[in-house]
C-alpha cells in the first residue's frame, strides 16, 4: 500500500440504481471528494459480489494520520455528510486500515 491509511466505507441508497437522485449524488461526491487534496486515490465503486448487502462504496488514501484527522473537518466533506449523506443513505459501513 503507497498510503499509511485506507478509509473505504460501503453503502446503499434509498434510491434504486437508475433513479435520478442516484446519479445526482455520485456526481456531487465526485465534484467534492476528488477536489480534496490529501484525499489521495479517490474511487468510487459498485458492488459485484452477491456477498454483501451493499450497493456502492468510496475509496481513499492518505498519506499520515493527520491528513486523515484533517479530512473529518473539511468543511465541504462535513457539509455533504449533512446535506447529502445522512437524508439518502440507508445503511452503510466505514472501514479505516492502517498500514502495518
């Protein structure tokens, strides 16, 4: 790993895949998550394992702890959780590794 923390988190949507609103999401969490600089490797991704029970998941490195402490109190990062993620995510789960 090229990163010392791996913070990925898996979700669903309220919405079915090919809803609007779907899409409208992605495209803002792209706008706000791929123009934060010590957010490195930003990806989001969808499920294609039948294994798990979530649809979607983001993706990003960071290099030391406190970019990664930094990035929680972005102010665009901490708008889009309130904004966006809390009213149209049904479930989701936050993994953070850090490398050993």
């Amino acid at each position: 790993m090229e990163a010392a923390i791996r913070h990925m988190v898996v979700f669903s949507l309220k919405y079915p895949k090919d809803d609007p609103r779907t899409a409208d999401f992605f495209k803002t969490a792209k706008r706000i998550f791929s123009n934060i600089p010590i957010a490195k490797n930003f990806m989001m991704c969808s499920e294609i394992s039948p294994k798990n029970g979530y649809d979607y998941g983001f993706s990003f490195d960071f290099m030391t702890q406190a970019d990664y402490d930094a990035y929680n109190q972005i102010p665009e990062h901490l708008a889009f959780i309130e904004e966006r993620w809390n009213k149209e995510v049904s479930d989701f789960m936050e993994i953070d590794f850090k490398e050993q």
